[in-house]
C-alpha cells in the first residue's frame, strides 16, 4: 500500500520524485524518503517520518544534497514498524552497495533476516523491506558485473508481493525494477523513464506507460528499458496511452480531492454509460460481455473489499429483485479462506476500484482455478485483476484520489444495476416497458445528483451537529439497508465517529439499549414499500430520545413529523434513491471532517489502494 517512483533523465531528479510522491500520497503517508545518485555514482539518501512536506522541507534546508538526473523515492503506509525515520524508506544493504524502495510485504522475512544475521550482518530497521536490500547486495557482492541477475537470484528467495526500485553501486545511470502481486509501471518520455506503483506519480509528463507483470525485471535507463520475464527472456511488448491527463489528477478550484470527486458524479455517470445503451435496453457488446452467460448461472459471486463490497450489496438486491438469480456477496479478505462453494454454472465478478487490491486479486485467481467463468469490474483498464479477468467492465470513473471513493462508489453500483436489467431482460423476469423505462432512468440519473448537489444548505445542520458528537447509527430497510453501510462507513473512516449501520428491523433485538439522549440516527426511507414500517423503527428510536435525521423522496415527507431533521431527495427511481442517499451522505461526512479540521483525503491510518493483505 506504498507508492513508489522512479525516475531518470535530464530533470532534476529531486524536483520529479517530490511531485510524483504528492501524487502517490493517497498510497500512505506516515513517511517518505528519497534516494539520489550524485556525479561519481554516490548514492545520497534522505528520509523523515511524516507527510512528504516535511521531508520537501528537510530536502530545502540541506545544502549537501545536489542536483541529480537519477532516483527513487517512497512514500510508505507502515505493515513492518512503527512510522519513523528509521523504518522509512529507501533502505541499504549492509554496506551500502544496494539502496531500496518495495511496495509489498515479504513474508518469510524473519527467516531470511536471521540468515543474514548469521553472516554478521547489520540491521538499522524493523523493516521487512531491508531483508531485500541485504539479500539483493550479497548476491551482487558475488559478482558486481551482473546487477541484474542479483537482483533476479535474490528476489528468487522471497516469499511475497513486491514492486521494487533498485539501485546499484557503479551502474549511475541505471534503475533496476522487480515486480510480484503489486503493481509496477514503466512510464516513457522523451529523453527520460519512470518506474512507479500508478499511473498518478509521472501523468503530467507523459501518459505513455507499460505496466510490469509478475515475475518481471527491468532495466531502465534514460533512453532504454529492458524489460524480462520470469524466464529471464527479453521481452518486447506494445505501450499503453493512459485516457486520463493531468489534470485530472488535479484538484483544481476545489478545497480537497473529495469535494471535486463528489462533485464528478454527474460526469462520471454518463462516462460510465456511454456506449453501454442501444434502443433504450442495455448494451454491453462493446465491452465484449455476453449478458447471455450471466443470464444462465445457477449463482451469481461477487466478491470484493470495503466500499466495493458495499456496491456489491446493492447489486445483490437488484440483481435478485428484478432476475430472479442468487446472488452471494462475500469479503474478498475470507473468500479464498473459506473453500467456497461454487457449481460449474456459475458465474463470478470481483470488483476493485485500482484493479490491484491484494486480497481481491487472490479470490480472483481462486475463481479461475476453479473453472468459474469470471469478469472483474475495475477503474484501471492495464490493472493486474483486469488483466487476468476472463472479462472486463471499467466503470471509467478517472483518477480517484481521495482515499474515501466516492465517485468509484456510485460507478460500481450503477454498472450492476445496468447488468441486472440487461439479465432480467435477457430472462424475460422484466417486461420490455419496464426494461426501457429503467434503463431511460439510469440514464438520467446524472441529472438528479446535479440537483441534489445544488441543494446541500441543510446538510450543513447535520454534519455541524456531528462534529461535536461520538456516535452515530444509520437504518434502513430493503434496498436502503443495502446501501446504508456505504454512508456509514464513509462517516467513520473520514471523521473517526463511531458510526454503524443496522437493518432497521434489528434495532429492537439488541441495538436500541444505546439509544439514549441525543444519539444520532440517519435513517433512510426511500423504499416506499417499507415506509411504515421504517417509521415504527424511527418512532422506537424517539421514544429512547434519539436525535433523528431522515434521507427521503417527496413521498415520504410525511415520516418527517417524527423525525427532528429531514432531507428531501430529488424524484428518481426507486431503484436508485438509496445511491443518491448515499451521496448525501457522502457529502455529510466531506463536511463533517472539513468542520472537524480534519485531513478529509488522508485519513489516520488508511491508504486508497490495500495491494497488501
């Protein structure tokens, strides 16, 4: 979950890795480092716990650094050791031969440090990371005319993930890159080359890139890359243009990422269904999905981590509302561990707003050793999970640089709401009327979150009110209590409330006895199926004295008069206001955290993208 880049050329170095590690920052940020290759091949080495302004500001105020063409830099979300200078990266073998930037986990690490250990050598760190560049400078030590099969022979002995910038003694002018289960990039300018962990750290010098596939190694030089397989056989593959630009990457007139990703929305939707409607009926040729086979499974897995676990909740109940097919959402983190069941027939989407997330990745190699026909939904078109996909649907929702997803979110659910129509459709469980009219409203959708977001003055009240606050539930029922746990969850992550989410039928059988004065409620009511009996549930919660703040459509106006607070959505369907409840929500917790002085991008102790398991 650490970004890293590289870089070499005509540039100053310092000045490239600074800027590629404020674009890396939302991968961790508890500290950073770089390393620089001075004329003469000495390597210099800089590194402070922290945010990446104050090592920029350590960088500033030490004249003994100079101007360099060559380096690698880290920013670090901690796994082994506390956040400190000590465990920042880059890391040295022992005498400094071999200097370090990994994005990974080494798992049979201890063993390996006491092997060292046992040939006398030295630690500085409680690192896993510095076991490479130990085991990395002993195989270089054996032969210094060889970098790169030292390299290769070392990483040979580990066990684990990895995405690695070397540099060597006496090779000044060379990066050398190791790539397993995380990702690693190759950027390709004019005159210069980066290797990076996403796309983000060199867009705004060049879009051209190729990413690195396991077992990889690269040698990369100002002009040339030389890229090896795991075989050890030199490989020539096509480059890739990246569809975003700079820009953005950039947060522009807004005050933080996730205010401007909030306010994409709008743009992001009608990004994600273009091309994907013919006459009015969903259309998925263009992105070479066969509805037909979805149409046939016997069960429906879809299996995902955090806030994409979350979409796949509400595409559980869509899909099983409107095709009539079980559907089995499952944690990617125990899905692998569970020896799941699954038939022949059926039928598997993981979904991963990077296309790397670790544990995500591993149930999807899980599902093709099983011979289970598979398709990932992912933001990243050259991602490892969309690449190894049987198929993939990219929910084109451009660079998310927030950690909390907002926009990603929102993309996610709607293509399965797309792909449950199309199914539904396909199976004849939905009439032709219907099909078009829902697919016309998806379409429209876009226009309803513009207006919710012209409307946000009463949010205000609430997220002032939860500022001052320790806790705070949110209910729902039906299609609103598949979407409650994404509100929830994007209050906790961003403002440290406690903050949980209940069907609210459960409220009775346990919850309710820490329902006491003022407790904060958000309910949301916007299947109006199941208004009366969400408004038994509120009504409980006032008894108790709980503050309640209602998310509801026009047609439940009338639960307002037993709540304290109420915010009216905008007409949509029905099938879709519980997505555009979460907005609101979403928007509530950018607002809470703002009030709170909060980082509301770079939460304590997150990172955006969890390529570690």
């Amino acid at each position: 979950m650490c970004g890293i880049i590289g870089y070499i050329g005509q540039k100053d170095a310092r000045e490239e890795l600074l800027s590629g590690l404020y674009a890396l920052e939302y991968r961790g940020y508890d500290s950073s480092g770089i390393a620089l290759v001075a004329q003469g091949g000495l390597v210099t080495v800089r590194k402070k716990k922290g945010r990446i302004s104050e090592l920029e500001a350590l960088l500033k105020s030490d004249t003994s650094v100079k101007r360099s063409g060559i380096g690698i830099g880290h920013t670090r979300w901690a796994t082994h050791g506390a956040p400190n200078d000590a465990n920042s990266h880059p890391h040295r073998g022992n005498v400094g031969l071999v200097t370090v930037v990994h994005n990974g986990i080494i798992e049979n690490y201890v063993e390996l440090r006491a092997e060292c250990i046992a040939r006398g050598e030295e630690f500085s760190s409680e690192t896993d990371t510095e076991v490479l560049a130990h085991l990395i400078e002993f195989e270089f030590e054996k032969d210094r005319k060889d970098p790169l099969g030292a390299l290769q022979r070392a990483i040979a002995k580990a066990q684990g993930s990895w995405g690695l910038c070397v540099l060597f003694e006496g090779y000044p002018q060379t990066i050398f890159a190791a790539k397993k289960d995380s990702p690693l990039l190759i950027g390709f300018g004019k005159g210069e080359n980066y290797v990076a962990s996403d796309i983000t750290a060199f867009l705004s010098s060049t879009r051209e890139y190729l990413p690195l596939c396991d077992g990889d190694c690269a040698v990369v030089s100002a002009e040339n890359v030389e890229i090896y397989d795991a075989k050890g056989t030199l490989q020539n593959r096509e480059h890739t243009i990246a569809l975003w630009d700079k820009d953005s990457a950039q947060k522009g007139a807004y005050d933080c990422f996730m205010n401007k990703e909030i306010h994409e929305q709008p743009e992001t939707v009608n990004k994600l269904l273009k091309g994907r409607t013919k006459d009015s009926l969903p259309d998925f040729s263009a992105d070479g999905f066969d509805v037909s086979r979805l149409a046939k499974a016997e069960t429906i897995h879809i299996v995902a981590c955090g806030s994409a676990m979350h979409s796949a909740l509400y595409g559980k109940h869509i899909i099983e509302e409107l095709a009539r097919i079980p559907v089995k959402v499952e944690v990617a983190s125990e899905f692998r561990y569970e020896n799941p069941i699954m038939k022949e027939n059926d039928f598997a989407f993981v979904i991963s707003q990077s296309g790397e997330t670790a544990d995500t990745l591993a149930a999807l190699r899980l599902i093709k050793q099983r011979g289970i026909p598979n398709a990932a939904i992912v933001n990243v078109a050259a991602s490892t999970i969309a690449r190894e996909a049987d198929g993939v649907l990219l929910i084109k929702a451009g660079p998310e640089i927030a950690v909390a997803t907002t926009k990603a979110y929102t993309s996610q659910s709607l293509i399965l709401a797309l792909l449950a129509v199309a199914v539904a459709y396909k199976k004849g469980t939905i009439s032709d009327k219907y099909a078009r009219e829902f697919t016309h409203n998806i379409t429209t959708f876009s226009d309803s979150i513009s207006e919710m977001l012209e409307s946000t003055k009463k949010l205000e009240n609430i997220a002032k009110r939860l500022e001052n606050q320790h806790s705070a539930f949110f209910i729902g029922r039906g299609r609103d209590y598949a979407t409650i746990f994404e509100a929830s969850l994007k209050l906790k992550e961003i403002t440290y409330i406690h903050s949980e989410a209940y069907a609210a039928g459960e409220l009775k059988h346990g919850t309710i006895s820490l329902v006491t004065d003022d407790v904060n409620v958000i309910a949301f009511a916007t299947d109006k199926d199941l208004f009366d009996k969400t408004l038994s549930n509120i009504k409980e919660v006032k008894a108790r004295r709980g503050y309640v703040f209602l998310i509801t459509g026009k047609d439940g106006e009338y639960l307002s008069h037993s709540c304290d607070e109420t915010f009216v959505l905008p007409e949509v369907d029905d099938h879709l206001a519980p997505l555009l409840a979460v907005i609101c929500c979403q928007y509530i917790a950018y607002l809470t955290s703002k009030g709170m002085g909060l980082d509301v991008d770079k939460p304590r102790n997150l990172a955006k993208s969890v390529t570690v398991e």
